[in-house]
C-alpha cells in the first residue's frame, strides 16, 4: 500500500445540500366516526371551490432561524415579494417564536444519569422543575425578539439563498452583529440545576405536614450575556432597504458582515477566529475605501494601515497590533500582543475596527453605497510595500 495521497483525485463524499425529511398527518374520517362524530356535509360547489382556491406551484414554508432578529414589530407590517428568474417568494416579517416551550420540551420524558462511579440508575426529571427558562433584552413594548419566517415559495425558486441574502442585509443595516452567527452568541448551555446529596443523588422535595411552602429542589436557568454593544431594531424603512437590495440580487458588504462575526465570535469566546475575522474586515474596507473612493489600487495591509486618512493615529497603532497578533494566530501560535502586553486586548481591537467601520460607512459618497456593496475585490492587485 502506497503512503502517497493523489491531489488530483477528486472529492465526491462532501456535500452542502440539505435533504428534507417531511412528515404530514392524516386525517381519516372512518376514526372520527368510531368516536361518534362525523365531518361536516359539503356541497359539490364548496368542494371544488376549495380545489379552485389552492395556488398551483406554490406552499408555504416556516423557517427558524439560529438567532433572533429584534424588530419594531409596530412597524414591520409588510410582506416583501421578491421576484426570482421569472419566479417568486413572498417573505412575511419575522416572527416570535415560544422560546420557553422549546426549552422545556427538551427535558420531557427523558431520564438522567445517576451514579457515584458509574451510572447505576436514571431518574426522571419531576414534574415541579422549572424547564423554561429564558432570558431576552430590550424593550418589549414596541419590540419582538423573532426568530421564525413565513415564505410563500414558487416551485424551482432557491428561497432559502434568498431568504440569506435578505438577513445579511438586514444585519448590515440594523448593525445586530449577532443574527448571523452559527449559534446564539449571548445564550450559555445551561438550562437546569438541582439539589444533590452526598452520595450525589438528585433529592426530591422534602414535603411533609406543617412545612407549608416549600422551593423545589430544581430550578431553570439560563446563562445570558447583557451586553449587546451596538446595533437597532428592524424598522419599517430598514426592512424596505434590504428588501430592496435583496430584490436588486446584491450581496451585503463583506466587510461589515466580517466585522460582525468577528464580535459574534468574542462573545462566544472563539477569540482566535474573532482575530481573523476583525482583520479581515479591515482589510477589506480599507482595500474598498481606496478603489471605490480614492479611485487607487489598494495597498498591502500594513501598509494601507499606516497611510489610510480613516483613522487616528492611536486607532492605527491599535490596528497594526491587530495585525501582529493576527499573524501569530495564523501560524498556529497565541497572540503575541495582547498574551504579553497589558495595554492591548480584544476588547480595544474591536473597538479600533468599530470606528474604522464609522469612518469607512462615513466616507462613502452619496449614492455610492450599491456599488460598494457590490465591489468584488479578487480581481484587483495590491500595491505598494508593506
């Protein structure tokens, strides 16, 4: 057996298609009638008025979405419809969804593990436990936090691309850095927790005559993050902006959508992917500002950082750590600068890359924003020394 790999061969076991596995329930009118009831009588003229009234081609899907979008639910009212080669989704605006059921029906009819060494037995979580706990900010008088969809969609239309590209326009535009993150960024793991005795058995409640009120041995928890940082709710006149953009075909600026995983990713605690990203977000916009404004071919990195009229010279310094420590994790090392330098941290990285993204959104000439959102940068050569 040879120890050599072929780097022509060609992968065929990797795949991003989803499959659908879809359940649908029938409704049979001979059970109905064992239990005594019966389906109403119809007329021929109601039954094939009901056929008539079906859209041919279309259905209607429900989405859930990873993490919330917070929208002014007084305002967002409008169904988008978005034509698509020659076809057509309609997106309603989103919606809440029961975060707490979902929590709880996790820890339905399960049982759990118990042992000093080993697991010797389960038990069943008590009815008395709280199992939905949740935690949500803002204010809820004239915002939701949502995180479900309604697409009415064409047959042959790709609604969930379009569906993606409507949320990284919305996250650019509301500025909810959180919403495109793979999981939800300021919700921790934990859920419940419970009084144990020595021997490391859940205890039940200790309920006997004359206690009166007593607390359960379980309570729900939730771990959660208050610091949201920056960012607006969905309003009517940003919902009509990315639907526009949306309609329009175009992608949402790369580099703001970086600098948004890049926070999404520090407070998951991914603070070597937050390096990355933060860095290649400044690359990006700074490489956007010089063709797209100053009419330049963009500089190496280092370079467009020391030359840039976007920033301060306090903000350029910070940035240039960035890069450093951006090198170190790269290479499979920890960052140099903020391991051994107490003056730097992630927090001040990404406070640098947010005023670089005020000066770059500020830069921008009236109108220009559609074109620079559209500017692909791999066919463009850098310049200039680092």
């Amino acid at each position: 057996m040879s120890g050599k790999s072929s780097p022509t061969r060609p992968v065929t076991d990797l795949s991003r298609d989803w499959h659908q596995y879809m359940v649908k329930a029938k409704l049979s009118e001979e059970s109905l009638e064992k239990n005594g009831r019966q389906w109403p009588e119809l007329a021929p003229a109601e039954i094939e008025a009901y056929h008539q009234s079906l859209a041919p081609n279309f259905e209607s899907h429900i989405y859930l979405w990873p993490n919330p979008i917070l929208v002014n639910f007084q305002e967002v009212v409008d169904v988008l419809i978005v034509p698509r080669n020659g076809k057509t989704i309609r997106i309603y605006p989103p919606f809440e969804v029961n975060e707490k059921s979902e929590t709880s029906g996790a820890f339905s009819d399960i049982l759990l593990p118990e042992g000093i060494k080993t697991v010797e037995r389960t038990v069943e979580i008590p009815s008395s436990a709280v199992r939905g706990a949740r935690m949500e900010h803002g204010d809820r008088s004239t915002t939701k936090w949502c995180r479900a969809f309604r697409v009415d969609a064409e047959s042959g239309v790709d609604e969930l691309t379009i569906l993606k590209l409507l949320i990284d326009h919305i996250t650019q535009h509301t500025h909810q850095w959180w919403i495109r993150a793979a999981h939800h960024p300021m919700l921790g793991p934990l859920r419940m927790g419970a009084t144990i005795t020595k021997d490391f058995k859940i205890i039940p409640e200790l309920r006997y005559r004359g206690a009166g009120e007593i607390e359960s041995t379980w309570y729900g928890a939730v771990q959660y993050q208050p610091n949201l940082g920056f960012g607006s709710p969905l309003t009517r006149g940003t919902w009509f902006l990315s639907a526009h953009h949306t309609q329009e075909g175009r992608r949402a600026d790369q580099g703001l959508l970086t600098f948004y995983d890049g926070m999404a990713d520090y407070m998951a605690g991914q603070d070597h992917k937050s390096i990355l990203n933060l860095c290649i977000a400044v690359e990006i916009m700074l490489s956007k500002h010089s063709v797209a404004v100053l009419k330049h071919q963009p500089s190496k990195l280092e370079r467009a950082i020391r030359t840039t009229n976007l920033i301060d010279d306090n903000t350029r310094d910070v940035l240039g750590k960035l890069v450093t420590d951006r090198n170190s994790v790269a290479h499979g090392r920890e960052p140099h600068i903020i391991t051994h330098d107490n003056r730097y941290s992630l927090e001040i990285y990404i406070r640098a890359v947010r005023q670089l993204v005020n000066s770059y959104l500020h830069a921008m000439p009236l109108g220009a924003w559609p074109q620079v959102m559209d500017l692909r940068l791999q066919d463009i050569k850098h310049t200039g020394t680092t």
